[in-house]
C-alpha cells in the first residue's frame, strides 16, 4: 500500500528500474528490522542531471542520475548503498531529525550504518564487513591527515563543515558497536523504542541514550561519552607469549593513546585456534585501563591468536605475530 516512483528523462525507464533496484528490498528490510514500518504513504526518487548525491526530502529524495544504470554498467556496479542510505534518513532524519546540526549524527551515522544493515541481508556479511572497513579507512585517513573532533561538538562556523568522515563513517561504526555491546535482541528493542517515543520529534544524542536505558535497563552513558562525545579511538598495541609449562598464553594490552589521553572501556575478544583448526577457545575481556595483562588456559599451543576477530571495535591494533601465524 506504499507507492514506490521513480522519476527519470523519458527513455531511462528501465535503467531507472536497474539503479533503483534496491529500494523496495531495502524497504521491507528496515519496516521489519526497526520494528516500524514505512512511515509515509509514498516514496519517490528523482535522478536530476548533475546532483552531486542524495537528498532525503520527506517522501521524495533527490538522486544523482548516475544511479541510471545501463545494461553494461550493471555488471559493475551498483547504487545500493546511496540507494539504502537515503531511504534509511526516511525514518532517521525525517520521522524524527536532530534538534540542532552538532548531533547530526543521528541522522548521518545511522544512515550510513543503515547501508550495512541492508548490504548485511541482502549481500551477506562478508560484503557488510568489506564496507565496514572502507568506512573505518576513510574516517582514519581524516582523522590522521585532517583534523580530530568528538562527533558531537558545538565548534563550527557553518553547519556543511560538520558534515565530515567523522559524522558520516564513525557515527555508522558507533551504531555498530552499540549493537555488539548490547546484544541483537537489547539494540533492536531500543531502536524501536527510540523511533516510536520520538516519532515526529526533534532529537539530541540524550534522548538516544535515555531510549537505550528504558528499553534495556541498561545506562550506556559511558559508552555515548567515550564514543561521541569525546574525540579519537583506541590505539591499541597487542603482545603474547606462550608459557609452556603452565600451559597459558599470557596477553598484554596497552593503550597508547592513554599517553596523552584517556583510556576506553572495551569488551575485546580474543581468539585462539590450534593446528588445522582442531579447537577454538574464545575469552572477551573488559579493558578499561591503559595497560592490561591476562592470562588464558590452553589446550597446547596456538596455531594462531586473533584480537577483536568478529571487527567489533574501531581502532587500530599493533599485534606482532610470529611468521607462522
């Protein structure tokens, strides 16, 4: 009962049908998954000549018209992410907004995390990890040669210049890790939540946190201040030994950052494996100081040693391998 349109120069109907082809999967994937359908009678996308992306006006977003995909250009690409990112903003940025640009985040960062919501059930995880990773290089490039901010912050001139790697890519990994700290039932159940108690409404990150708490129980707060309203990440530099005697692999953490800045609270997991995969022995570990050391009982010695192997963590990792790992 939703009427899906595109809009297109007379002639591109089909490639129209072939760039747009995203759409109503990506529709039924986010009225299911956030547990709030569709929200407007309609959804129309318009492919404008030299429109430089996408524009989620309520209803009618506004698309370049490279999403026009000919036969040929099919078999290479595809407008799937742009696609699914603006219509995501339909729910996030336009059911509810934020109340002033320093928590565009909310809008942005989940967009983009809404593009790997989509990629995940439809292309599989493989490919949602493959674009999770793009997204960490591209916010680590700005971080490293540009600038670092907290993704909240109120020190602009112009509101354009927030929207940055830092709102877009680290806000979709902040959505991200939210979901691994809370669990798949816990951050579904608080998305609801935070889309039908805000619906039609203006939102600050408060207003998200306060969701997360009365749909959980759970006070995230420490996670909202680490990861939003503080700058940078976990820098994180990773040593093992094997003692063989008492049959443990003994693990240090450290986090450099903490030279000059703040320690953050991490659930890490470490994985261990033996020879052609005979046993698995996995240990999450909370990490919330500058330096740790753990142990592990083993069942010998592992033929390989992961950290944080499922990619749950935005940061970067120094782990020094003997050759045969």
């Amino acid at each position: 009962d939703v009427d899906v349109l595109y809009y297109c120069e007379k002639g591109r109907e089909a490639d129209a049908e072939r760039g747009f082809r995203a759409t109503i999967p990506s529709m039924e994937i986010f009225s299911k998954t956030f547990g709030v359908r569709y929200p407007y009678e309609k959804y129309a996308q318009v492919a404008a000549a030299a429109f430089p992306g996408g524009m989620e006006n309520t209803t009618a977003t506004t698309q370049t018209d490279a999403c026009l995909l000919t036969v040929d250009a099919a078999l290479d690409t595809d407008l799937d992410l742009l696609v699914s990112h603006e219509l995501a903003h339909q729910w996030f940025g336009d059911l509810l907004t934020c109340r002033e640009w320093s928590h565009a985040w909310l809008n942005e960062g989940f967009a983009t995390y809404c593009e790997m919501v989509f990629t995940e059930q439809d292309k599989g995880a493989d490919e949602r990890d493959y674009e999770m990773e793009r997204n960490r290089q591209s916010y680590f490039d700005e971080d490293a040669h540009r600038y670092r901010r907290a993704i909240v912050h109120q020190n602009y001139r112009y509101p354009w210049a927030l929207f940055d790697r830092h709102l877009y890519e680290k806000g979709g990994w902040v959505v991200h890790m939210l979901r691994r700290v809370l669990g798949e039932d816990d951050f579904w159940k608080a998305i609801r939540h935070y889309l039908v108690k805000n619906r039609n409404k203006s939102v600050e990150t408060t207003d998200l946190i306060l969701a997360v708490e009365e749909a959980t129980g759970k006070n995230m707060r420490w996670f909202f201040d680490q990861w939003v309203y503080r700058p940078g990440h976990p820098e994180l530099k990773v040593t093992w030994t094997w003692a063989a005697k008492s049959g443990k692999a003994e693990v240090r953490v450290e986090q450099t950052q903490a030279k000059s800045g703040e320690a953050f609270r991490l659930p890490l997991m470490f994985r261990f494996s033996g020879k052609r995969g005979k046993w698995t022995r996995e240990f999450t570990e909370t990490v919330k100081k500058a330096a740790h050391k753990f142990s592990f009982s083993l069942p010998e010695a592992p033929a390989m040693f992961e950290v944080d192997p499922e990619h749950s963590i935005l940061k970067t990792l120094d782990l020094k391998k003997e050759h045969s790992m």
